[in-house]
C-alpha cells in the first residue's frame, strides 16, 4: 500500500459529512440535458464543477461546445508516474413521472430503504453525479494530507451522455493531445453486489432512432374515414411487432453479423458467479423470462443483442375519449449491440426494413440518436491488476470481473480516438432505480466508493 493511503482514508471518513453536502450541492442543479429548458442548469452545473476543482488546485475550466459544455481539470503529481484521465457526466435523465416520486427529484437527503440500507435520494444521485464525485473526493482527500495527487490526472465531465453524446466525439478529436492519457477511468457502473465490488470490461453498443410514419394530411374521425384510410398507428405498432419473432430473435436481415457465440471460459466464470434468475426477475415484479429461448439472463443481458421499443407516441391520449385516427405516429427505438455489430449498419437495416413495409401513400421520416459499437477491453493489464487489488482491500472481497448490458459510448470513442483503454470501475447497486422515479446512491457506495479511489490512486503511483 502507499505509505500516504491510510492517512489519506482517515481523511476521508472525517470528511464524509462535507462531502455528503458538496453532492446534495450539485444534485441540486437539475441538468438535465435531453430537454433544453434546462440548458441553463447544464451551464450552471458545469460552472460549479469547474470552481469545485480549482479550488482543489486543479487548473480548471468550463469548455463550450455546441451543446452543453464540457469541464476539463488537469493535476499535475509531484512524481511522475502514470497519467489517468477520468471521465464522468454531469446531466442527469428527466425525471418524468414526477407523480412517481416519493420527494422532489432535485432535493436531495439521506434515506433509509425499506431493507434499512441507508441512501443520498435524487435524480443524479445514483447515475452519475454521486458516482463520479467519489473520485473527486478523493483527489480532495488526497491533495489535503499529500498536498498533491500520486499520479497525473486528468479530469473530464461531460453534460450530454445521456442525450448521446453529440458533441463528445468532435470535442476529443480537437483536444487529443490534452486529453490523452495512459489510461481512462470511468466511474458510471455498477458492483456485482453491495459486498462485492466490480470491474465491468465488456459493455454493449447502442443504436438510437426515432421513426415517424404520416398518413393522411390531417386528423381524420374515426367513424367518417375508419377502415378507408390508414391508421399511421396501426401500421407503425404491426411494424414494429414484426422486429421480434416468437423466440425473441431480432428479425432485421443480417442483425446477426458479428455477433459470436460465447467463449467456453466466459460462459463458465459468468456460471460460477452467483446469480438467480428468479429473483432478478422477481425484484421487478416479473416471473416469466421474455428473452431468447436457450440463454442464461447473465448471457441475454451481457451477451446478447436486443431491439426495444422506448417509447411510442400517437393519437389522443388525453383524459376521456377522442374517436380520431391521427395523421402521424412515431416512435424511439433502440437497438443493443455485441461483439462486432455494425452501428451504421444495423441502423440502413432499420431503415429499409421500415421502407420496404410503407404503404405508398405514407410517408417515414427517421431522426438518429446516436450510434456506438459493443466495447470489450483487455482483461490482463499492469493497472487492471493494482486496481483490482485496492478494491479488494477495501471490500474485504475478490473483486467480480463483469459485463454490462448498459451503454457508455465514450469508452469506445477513447480507444477509436485516443487509442486509450478505460477501467470502469463503478458503485451503483442494481436497485438504485438509475433513470427511474426515486433513483438512489447507497451511502456505503459513496464512502466506500470514495476510499475505493484513494486507494486505486495510490497503487497506481506505487513501482
Ligand atoms: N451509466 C449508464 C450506463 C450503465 C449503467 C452502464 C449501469 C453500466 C451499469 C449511462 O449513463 C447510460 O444510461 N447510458 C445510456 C446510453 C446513452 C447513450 C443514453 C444507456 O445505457 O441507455
Ligand atoms: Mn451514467
Ligand atoms: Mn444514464
């Protein structure tokens, strides 16, 4: 261990409370970044980031681009040693149906669940603000009793991750040389359980796309014009039902391509971690697995692409009754990539699906929602395996190597871009209700999480 690390952590118990107040600070801001009625509260979150980090000695600043803006913070160490870049987003996910929601989403407080696990409360806690403030935190630890960090780092917040990046691709092709670092950290996943703490080394791709089918040139009633002119709803629903056959396989042609089985080895280390099935179901309120036939959830979820509708949008659907077939009807649809699935090309494979299924006398428009391929990263690398053993220390258990079903295009776009791999290494638990109404952080993620840093830092310097 660092000779600095255990004075370092008794910082950082000592500090908890602050540190629980500088985050209910920042979840305060509603950044939410898909609606632009909050571009204000994205600047606002940014500004605030940036003054956090120089005043912990980080030459900091807020970075335009032409969605919301990026903060980049540079550290130097006073040895030299590896330089990390660590990446966190600062936008949060709307918070619709507010109705859902037990307190305000933007008032932040300390709860205990139902189970008496004790938890900060509020859109962003979980998903990514309290997550990434425990490696700012821990710089804070590290720079109060070292005077400076153990290594070189780098800090990078974005404020568009959860409405697909779009602006993160031209930002780090401009500012390669800035950016660029020995490794990436990213602290935006989860543990394997809330005793044992993960590595997450595979991710899945992610393809995003709106689609809008228009029939006839307005509103029509539904009992003059029923079943002479086309209902853009029920044209678009039979559409979209046939992208999935009876067994769960996607329909697209070619959607397969580059998706490989699982590796013998794999499959046997995801077999051995402890995983029921029932109750992953369970503790959602399902009982009747709806994926491919033949393959383990672990498999579905981690190994396997999928096509989900998110959202579908059409016709009256406010209080009462409206006999009305609608002019228009769209909807979002998203599309989960493995192994070497083709983004551009499964999206074409969308398209013409779409296309070729469009009566003559409608018309399709798309909108894309961005696009990234599947991430898998080297499991047997020199940093991998200090960071490993710090987490360990810190859980008192073997840290689990796993996959994620979720999607952090970034990861990608640092090897494509930066020819850097990350380390995602995150403390969410699978019940803090990311994206949901109610999303939570664990208490013990936070402080954990924080410590979890500190020591991850600390080895990194040590030969
Ligand atoms: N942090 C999540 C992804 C995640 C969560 C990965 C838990 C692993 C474990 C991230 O903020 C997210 O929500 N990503 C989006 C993609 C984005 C392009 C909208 C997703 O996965 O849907
Ligand atoms: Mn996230
Ligand atoms: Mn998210």
């Amino acid at each position: 261990m660092n000779a600095n690390t255990p004075s370092v952590l008794a910082r950082i118990d000592a500090d908890l409370d602050q540190s629980l107040t500088r985050l209910f600070d920042l979840i305060r801001i509603p950044s939410i970044s898909t609606d632009p009625a909050y571009k204000g509260d994205c600047a606002r979150a940014a500004e605030w980031l940036s003054t956090e980090l120089a005043g912990l000695g980080f030459e900091a600043s807020v970075r335009p681009t032409e969605g919301h803006p990026m903060v980049v913070a540079h550290s130097k160490a006073a040895t030299s040693g590896p330089h990390v870049l660590f990446y966190g987003h600062y936008d949060v996910q709307p918070v619709d149906p507010l109705d859902l929601w037990t307190a305000p989403p933007f008032e932040p407080s300390l709860i205990t669940t139902e189970d008496g696990t004790r938890a900060i409360s509020g859109r962003g806690s979980g998903d990514d603000k309290g997550q990434f403030m425990t490696f700012v935190e821990a710089c804070r630890a590290w720079k109060a009793v070292a005077g400076s960090l153990p290594v070189n780092v780098t800090i990078l917040l974005e404020g568009e991750e959860e409405s697909g990046s779009p602006s993160l691709k031209p930002f780090l092709a401009a500012n390669r040389q800035e950016l660029s670092a020995d490794i990436a950290l990213v602290c935006d996943t989860s543990m394997w359980d809330r005793q044992t703490p993960a590595i997450t080394t595979m991710l899945r791709g992610l393809v995003g796309e709106e689609v809008e089918i228009t029939a006839a040139s307005r509103d029509l009633h539904s009992g003059l014009y029923g079943s002479a002119a086309r209902n853009p709803i029920h044209l678009l629903a039979a559409i979209l039902a046939g992208l999935r056959d009876e067994s769960g396989r996607i329909t697209l042609p070619g959607f397969y391509d580059g998706v490989p089985e699982l590796p013998a080895e794999l499959k046997d280390q995801w077999q051995r971690l402890p995983f029921e099935e029932k109750a992953f179901l369970g503790e959602v309120g399902l009982s009747v697995p709806a994926g491919e036939a033949g393959r383990s959830v672990l498999e579905q979820l981690w190994a396997r692409p999928t096509c989900e509708i998110n959202g579908i949008i059409g016709g009256y659907t406010g209080e009462g009754f409206k006999t009305v077939i609608p002019a228009k009807a769209s909807a979002k649809v998203s599309f989960r990539l493995v192994g070497e699935q083709d983004p551009d090309k499964i999206r074409d494979a969308f398209r013409s699906y779409i296309r070729s299924r469009l009566p003559a006398d409608c018309q399709v428009s798309f909108k894309e929602h961005g696009g990234s391929p599947a991430i898998s990263l080297p499991v047997d690398g020199a940093l991998l395996g200090r960071a490993r053993r710090a987490l360990d220390e810190e859980w008192g258990k073997e840290t689990a190597l796993v996959g994620s079903g979720g999607s952090i295009p970034v990861v990608g776009d640092f090897k494509r871009l930066l020819g850097m791999d990350s380390l995602m290494i995150g403390f969410g638990q699978n019940d803090d209700r990311i994206h949901s109404p109610n999303e939570k952080y664990d208490l013990a993620s936070f402080h954990h999480g924080i410590r979890s840093w500190a020591r991850i830092l600390g080895a990194f310097a040590t030969a």
